[in-house]
RNA sequence: GUGGGUGUGGCCUAGCGGUUAAGGCGUCAGGUUGUGGCCCUGAAGAUCGGGGGUUCAAAUCCCCUCACCCACCCCA
C-alpha cells in the first residue's frame, strides 16, 4: 500500500522555508500597516453564492475552479478561491459602511483553486491582499498600486513591470460588446473555439486570447479605450496623473481584461521582466459592481492581490531569498547531559537560559560525549553546555564555546549553575 | 480540460534485458576511559512511483495509472 502524499497541487511548508515565508509576510503586513491597513481573516469555507453569485459565470473560477462541497447539514459550501468576495461579505456583514470609509484592510491566508497544477500554479495558494473599500477615488487606485510595488521594493523584487488599463464600467462595456461583436462577427469562422464561446458569453475575453493573439480580426479589434465614457477616461487618466505624481512607471496594455466579472475601471498586473508562463505576481483593479452582486448597496471599492508562492519563486530566483542551510536558525546553546545526575542538571540549567530568553536544545541523554559533541557542532550553536556527574555534584556547568567567533571566549569554563542567568545576555546571538 | 517530458534509499546521481541495484551527501554507531568541526571504519535505509504484460530472465521493453515538470487554457 502506498503511503499517502499531500494531494495534489497542495505542499508543506518546511522549515528550511520558513524563514522566508516569515520575510515575506512580515514584510507584507508591516508594508500595509504603513498605509494605515488593517488586517481582516475570513473563513476559509462560504456560502457558495459568496464566489457563485459575484464571480461572473463566464469566469474560469465559476466555470470549474471552485471546490463546491455540501455540509452534513446539506449546505452548499465553497473553499474560497479569492479573497475580495468574502472581504466584501465581512463589509456587509459588519456594518463597515458606517465606518469612515474607505474601510482599509488586508489579509493573508492560504485559498483553494481546482487547477491543473504546474510551476508558480497551485491548488492550495497563498495571498495576500489588500483592499480600500468605499470610495471611488483614483488616488486609492493609485494607493493600492503604490502599496504593492513598495512590498515588492521592501521584498527586493524592484525590476518588475507594471501594466494598468482601463475597461470602464459595466454600462461601458455593454456598449463596447456591442461594437466588439460588430467587428469579430465577420471572422468567427476563423477564431477558435474558444473564443467563439466568450463571443457568445463575454466578448471582451476574445481580446485575453492567446490563443487567437496573432488573428488578424484581434489585431485589429477596436481598443476599449477609444470606447470609455467621459467619467471612466476622467478617472482613468486621473489614476494615471497619480501614479505620475508617485513617480510609478507604467505600461498601458489595453489587452488586460480581468477574469471576474465584477471588475470596473482600473486593472492592473505586475510581472517580472522575462514574463513566460505562469509569471504574473499579482493583480488588482476596482470593483465597484462586487458589493450589489452580493445583495448590499452599491459600494465602489479597489483593492490587489499577490501570490506569496510567486513571489518565493522570484526571489529565489534572484538569490534575494533569506535563510539558506548556513543562515538557518541556530540555536544559542545546546546541552549536553552525561552520567546519572547530569540530565536532572541540564534540564534546570536550561530553564534557566530559557528563562533569560536563550534558545537552547536540550540534547538527549543517553548518548556518547563524542556524538553529543558532534550533534552540538552540527547544531550551528555558539556554546555546547556540559553537565555531568561532577558538575551536578559541583552545582556547576562547564560552557564551551563552539564557533570560534570571539577571538577573547575560545576556552571552555567551568561556571556555577546559578550564574547561568547573569551570563544569559552574553550567550543569546 | 488538451499536448509533451520525467519518476532509482531522506536528497543528488550511476546502472538502460542477465548473478545478492552502485556511489556521493545526509542519518546512526564506533575510532579505549567525559569533548566537536578534518579523517578513518561500520550500520541502517530502495523489491528501482504504483499496477498489469512481454521474456528463461526487467529498474532496464510494452500498456494502464498516479505524481511532478513544461506548454496551452487561466490567473496569484
């Protein structure tokens, strides 16, 4: 029988990863506190209608991307596959229309997406976003952005690209479908397949294609651009001047569609230079329609999310990552219990470094002095403490320093057991 | 969901039809009595992703399946 392995397109975090998981989310959450974010945690599980009802059914997340389980009470649940829907739904919830807005708030947490796995794409993700809801302010938009090229900056990802559009508001878009189908109408016989279903479902996503990248009939397709009403060009070009004013570099890629429905205005991306495959890092833009697809009041809103994976993978990439084999964490201090009475000694001695805020391992007793040496040596700790028979008996320890990285502390001593706190500051690295 | 590649002890790799699957790293234990890092010795640990088939004989060939990787799709 085979063992079980996580399943697929899901992985353990290891420690050796750690360190830069912790980088990364501290450095996300200080970042956003900055701007005067605040942190919200959702369940992991909605109600379906929660991602179902906001998403857009034309959406690859409604199409086959959810996972949908019901309840032994029969309930129909989701694993949530993006965060702003079930943010939006706390703000109804809670009443946070009669906070000051816009409400800022951020979160971090893992979500579920039934994909087919490959680099950079999983089914367990992890992101954190940041969302500004309640107000229809370009500058917010351009917060937002500055906000996630600032983490990136903090994280050392500074060569990435950042690429803006404007795709209006629904009225707009209806407008623009309309011209969309008079213009691909005449060539549906040559686009794919693929595409000849968006005509029918949401036309805009013809211009996504990669697949039809290349035809002529998409080369040629009217920009959404051209087709803004005078507020979205307005707002557009007003997100535009602020980003200016922040000296935020900028592409405008009229191509960039977004994959929800519940998108207005503003998106954007950001990739990395030598972007193939699965590179974006993160995404954002506006959502003013979000809030009355879940049955609240109109609320317009702004927000971003970023893959904490993708960015792992970029900064390994790059070398920027903290905590390789050498800088793993160390202990301060490892024991060494040896004899009949010596273990009892140890133990009290290193609750009395722990006490004074020194990570100690306890090594186990029961070993030879020669493996216990070795296991403390491998442990990357600055002082091995001994504790024998004698020292016990002596109400002594003996501290050998291991790293030789203080030229005036390379020989070991013999120091009374109750010094060991006084003597705590020297030891902790 | 579609197409392609890969799959050997914890990790990296050799073996690519023929006796008990080899090496490095790592782990554990020793190298005389309570002292590490180098070195030496030894041990544990793989039925070669799983299942089926071809063959006198398969890790080595074929089929199925699973997982991972790459591309598409889509996005984080």
């Amino acid at each position: 029988m085979a063992s079980p392995r996580a399943p697929r397109g899901m992985h353990d975090t290891l420690p050796e990863d750690a360190d830069l998981w912790r980088f990364i989310r501290d450095t996300a959450e200080r970042v956003a506190r900055l701007y005067d974010y605040r942190q919200i945690t959702t369940p992991i599980v909605e109600d379906a209608a929660v991602f179902l009802h906001t998403a857009g059914d034309e959406s690859d997340i409604v199409r086959k991307e959810v996972y949908l389980f019901e309840d032994r009470g029969g309930d129909a649940l989701a694993l949530r596959p993006e965060g702003t829907a079930a943010v939006c739904r706390a703000y109804l919830e809670h009443g946070m229309a009669s906070r000051p807005q816009p409400v800022r708030l951020f979160y971090f947490g893992p979500f579920f997406r039934y994909d087919r796995p490959q680099a950079g794409r999983y089914r367990q993700l992890w992101q954190f976003g940041v969302e500004a809801i309640g107000t229809d302010s370009p500058a917010a938009d351009a917060e937002l952005i500055d906000l996630q090229l600032t983490l990136y900056g903090e994280l050392g990802l500074t060569d990435l690209s950042l690429r803006i559009n404007s795709i209006g508001t629904a009225e707009t878009r209806r407008a623009f479908g309309k011209v969309l189908e008079r213009h691909f109408l005449p060539h549906l016989g040559t686009l794919s397949t693929d595409s000849r279903r968006r005509f029918e479902t949401n036309i805009l996503r013809i211009l996504d294609s990669k697949e039809d990248a290349q035809h002529e009939a998409v080369l040629s397709a009217p920009s959404i651009l051209d087709h803004l009403s005078a507020e979205d060009r307005a707002h557009f070009e007003a997100v535009q001047r602020h980003l200016g004013d922040l000296g935020i570099a900028y592409a405008i890629d009229p191509r960039i569609v977004r994959g929800l429905d519940y998108y207005a205005r503003t998106v954007w991306e950001v990739e990395p230079p030598d972007a193939v495959g699965q590179s974006t890092i993160g995404a954002g833009g506006r959502y003013d329609g979000l809030m009355e697809a879940l049955g609240g009041p109109a609320t317009p809103a702004v927000g971003f999310a970023t893959g904490i994976e993708r960015i792992a993978l970029n900064m390994r990439e790059r070398g920027l990552a903290p905590g390789g084999p050498a800088e793993e964490r160390a202990p301060d201090v490892v024991t060494i219990p040896l004899g009949e009475r010596g273990p009892a000694a140890a133990a009290r001695a290193a609750r009395l470094l722990r006490d004074a805020g020194v990570a100690v391992r306890s090594g186990l007793p029961g070993r030879s002095m020669r493996a216990a040496m070795r296991a403390a040596d491998a442990s990357g700790a600055r002082y091995a403490l001994i504790v024998g028979d004698a020292e016990a008996d002596a109400g002594t320890v003996v501290l050998k320093p291991l790293r030789g990285d203080d030229p005036d502390d390379t020989e070991q001593r013999t120091v009374p057991a109750g010094d060991l706190g006084a003597l705590a500051t020297g030891l902790r690295v």
